[in-house]
C-alpha cells in the first residue's frame, strides 16, 4: 500500500465540472487525512513541442496497435487544432452543451492513453514526482487503450498511474448506452432520420449521460476513488461489486448504479480505506 500524503488534481480544459462545489468535497469524505489541491490542466498554453507530441500519439485505426499506426502528418493545422483544443471543444459544443451532435461526437480523436500518461509525466515538477504525491489529470480529450485480447483499441475513461488520467469524454463515450437506444439509432438510420432531430422519451434519458450533465460531476468523484485506489492496492483498483464506487462499469446504466443510486464502497474496500486513512493520520 502506498501511503501518498498529497493528491494534485488537474482541472479539464473546458472547465465545465465542478471542482470545489463537489469533486474535491466528494474525495475528501473519503480520504480524510490527506491534502487535496486543485490546479491548472497539464494542457493549457501549451507550445508547437507538445502539440507536435500530441499529434504524433493520436489512432487512426482501432485494430492496430500503436507501433503499425499509419504516420500522422504533423501539420500546421494539425498543430494548431492541439493548441487550441478547449477553443475547438466549446464552438462544437462537446463537454458543455446538452444538444451535441452525436455526428459531432463520432468525429472525436483518441489518444493513446498510456503514451499521454507518459508526456503528461514529463509535465510534473521533480520536487513532486515522488511516492508521497499523486497527480490526476482530468482530460477533454478521448483517450484509449490497446487490448490484445481482441487485438484492437477500446475507448477508456481512466488510465491508472502517476499521473491518473481521468477523460470527461471517455465518462460519456466509454461506456455503452443502453440497448434501447442503439435499437432507436439503427431504427432512425433506417427511415433516414437524423436522430438529433428526434426527442427521446425522458426514461431512457435516464439511463446514460451526455455532454453538460450535471451528473457527471458525482461519477467524477468514483474515478478519482478509482485512481487512488490504484495505489493502495498496488495496481488494481476494480471491484466485481457493482454496488461498489470501485465497480468498473461497462455500461452507462451500471456506472450510474455503482456512482450515484448507491454511492458507496463495499465492506472490502471501505476496510483497506479504513486502513489507509489510519495508517495516514
């Protein structure tokens, strides 16, 4: 168990979640003995260098790893969208506007995860890269992981690690809808209507997030639960329980049980807290 005394967590570009009203309050319920500071996103006024590294670890194709990823073209345009992310992000209304285009959202650029976790790594200052601090990057942008499993990349909400990557996106695009409304899109591309054109009946609303819930917020705080817990169980955070802040959901249903109707920690992991905030006072 890693016994970290200070957590750092890293505002999102867009800047649409709520941080000292809920996010930090929401952790320190939990962890009561450590500090819990909020900062600027690792991302903001960044120079052609790290746009230039941005570019350069974006997937093309799902079904290839990393090292067979066609070349990206590191060009100005290319460029200059990195540079102006949070810019790009609001004027097409992704993470602050409940009316998105779901035509918008199809169009989102993965990240690798893992290799934005190590230039984000690069970013932290050395008098705070050791084990007693923690770094959590919310991120805008929609990060992924290569599984070799299925031999393709899937689309995640957290990367695990120092820093943690948590990505407000991912919350809304990573976990599946339910099933009714993919019967509901494949039903509307059948009669060549666009589904932004149709009202959704508020039940099935329910059951998933989009972009500008205020919901997102509550699910905010299980993630960073999720990323600390990542060092007190040396790697391995997830719980089976899906009553479980810990659960890792699948579907968008299961990720709001787990984050907001139960809004707790199953008796194994509210012991190891238990523990970890004893052995920290």
């Amino acid at each position: 168990m890693l016994q970290f005394k200070y957590v750092h967590i890293y505002c999102n570009q867009v800047n649409t979640l709520e941080f000292v009203n809920v996010i930090v309050p929401g952790v320190r319920k939990y962890f009561t003995n450590i500090t819990i500071d909020m900062r600027r996103p690792f991302l903001t006024n960044i120079d052609d260098v790290i746009a230039e590294n941005l570019v350069s670890i974006r997937i093309s194709d799902i079904k290839k790893p990393f090292n067979e990823q066609p070349k990206i073209k590191e060009s100005k345009q290319n460029v200059f969208y990195e540079k102006n992310f949070s810019r790009s992000m609001i004027l097409n209304g992704v993470g602050n506007n409940t009316n998105t285009s779901r035509r918008e959202c199809k169009a989102l650029i993965l990240y690798d995860g893992f290799l934005m976790q190590r230039l984000f790594n690069t970013m932290i200052n050395e008098n705070e890269s050791n084990t007693d601090h923690v770094h959590i990057a919310f991120e805008d942008r929609l990060i992924c992981t290569f599984s070799q499993e299925d031999w393709r990349y899937h689309a995640r909400t957290i990367v695990g690690g120092n820093p943690s990557i948590i990505s407000t996106t991912g919350i809304v695009e990573a976990p599946a809808k339910p099933k009714e409304w993919y019967m509901k899109q494949m039903r509307l591309a059948t009669y060549g209507i666009d589904p932004d054109d149709e009202n959704e009946d508020t039940s099935t609303k329910k059951k998933y997030l989009d972009y500008g819930d205020y919901r997102i917020n509550f699910i905010a705080v299980g993630y960073v639960l999720q990323a600390l817990f990542f060092f007190i169980t040396e790697g391995d955070p997830f719980c089976n329980d899906n009553n479980c802040r810990l659960y890792n959901a699948h579907w968008q249903e299961e990720l709001i049980h787990s984050q907001i109707e139960t809004e707790s920690l199953c008796n194994e992991h509210a012991t190891l807290l238990h523990h970890f905030n004893t052995v920290c006072s």
